[in-house]
C-alpha cells in the first residue's frame, strides 16, 4: 500500500510508521527529514539542500518533490512505501498527486493536552537525532541514545508555549491538505486520547483500519 502518516508534532507519526513497515511487507518508511539530510550528498541537489538547511532556511517544494521522487522510484519503494513529513500544504499534494497515487491517509487524531505532555518530556539525540520520550518512550539508559551513544536533549521548540504555537501553525495549514485526501475518500482517522498509551496498542488500531479500509474498497472495486 502506498501510504501517508499524518498529524501534528508529537503524535507519533515516526514511531508507528517504523513499527508497520514490517507489519506490510517492510515497504520503506520514508521521513522526509531524514531524505533531505541523506540527500546532502547529491551530487544533483545536495550543493542548494546543505545551503537551506545550513542557513535555516526551507529547502524550496521543488527540489523536496524531486528528491522524494528519486526515492519513491527505488526498487524497494514499488510495492508501497510511507512517507512521513510530506506534503504539508494542498499544493504539496497536489503535485504529490502528479507522482504517484496514494491508496490511504493515517490522520493521527490527538488533543492538545496529550500533545503537551508527551512533547515536554521528549528528547532527542545530537548526533543522530532519533526522539525518545522519557514518559512513553524511554532509552534503555538516561540521557543516552540506544541507537548511536550520542547525548539526549531537549529543544528549546518542545517547551510548552512553543508547542502552541507550532500547533496552531500545524492545524492552520493541515486543514485544507486533509481535505483534500478526505474529499477522495481515503482518510483514515486514528484517535489517540491518553499520553500513556503504548505504541503497540496504536499499531494494531492502524493495521485493523488498514484490513477494513482494504476490503471495503476491495468491495466497491467489485460493484
């Protein structure tokens, strides 16, 4: 299935996304920041990506779309894939749409309470930066990275005030980019209200939606 995880920081679009690739046949799960990082060395693109990221600036839609593309083009990426962290406008999508066809949505679902909490307590490494959660998602030793050593810490953007703010800017521009998708029928809601809630619990909500949502246009295919 060719797939899109949305929703706000702090819901857990990383964390799931990792865990079903194995459960769909380890199709690839693709973060649009780790693409762009990787992408660094491109010998077509990578000169103009270490500029914007460099000087803090925003790596322009095109070159974003183009360097997704490659990527959805790789062997392992025909059979399906998730892309986590793109689009995040209606323009986005659009062009997305010129692409590849999407077959389904996971719009993550949480309120701002829940947000709130498990972005105050999380951290991230250094060098790598894999997230953890000291409440939810903890490394197997304080302060320290289980998949490099590196040191954890917490950004200055994940203290309360600062998390508002970036949700209120998510919901200002998701709204139109869900949509779209909702307006083609393939947007699966998944609700989260409890900070607490092991990941695990979420996946197999996702893979049950996934099963219902596969038969049903399985169905309608068939009428």
């Amino acid at each position: 299935m060719k797939i899109i995880i949305f929703g706000p920081q702090g819901s857990g679009k990383g964390t799931y996304a990792s865990r079903l690739s194995p459960l769909l046949g380890n199709i690839p799960h693709i973060a649009t920041g780790d693409l762009l990082r990787a992408a660094r060395d491109d010998k077509e693109y990578g000169e103009k990506i270490r500029h914007y990221q460099d000087t803090g600036g925003l790596v322009p839609d095109e070159i974003v779309l183009r360097t997704l593309k490659k990527r959805l083009d790789q062997p392992d990426a025909r059979k399906g894939f998730i892309i986590d962290g793109y689009p995040r406008n209606a323009e986005q999508a659009k062009a997305l749409d010129k692409i590849t066809a999407i077959d389904v949505i996971i719009n993550l679902v949480v309120p701002e309470w829940v947000l709130l909490q498990r972005l105050s307590t999380r951290v991230q490494c250094k060098n790598c930066s894999t997230i953890f959660n000291t409440r939810t998602l903890p490394p197997k030793k304080p302060g320290i990275c289980d998949k490099c050593g590196g040191p954890l810490f917490q950004r200055d953007d994940d203290k309360p005030e600062a998390i508002k703010k970036r949700l209120a800017l998510y919901h200002e521009m998701s709204a139109p980019l869900i949509k779209h998708y909702r307006d083609q029928g393939i947007v699966i809601d998944i609700e989260c209200d409890s900070p607490d809630i092991p990941p695990e619990i979420v996946v197999n909500k996702i893979m049950d939606r996934l099963r219902t949502f596969k038969k049903a246009r399985g169905q309608a295919k068939t009428k």
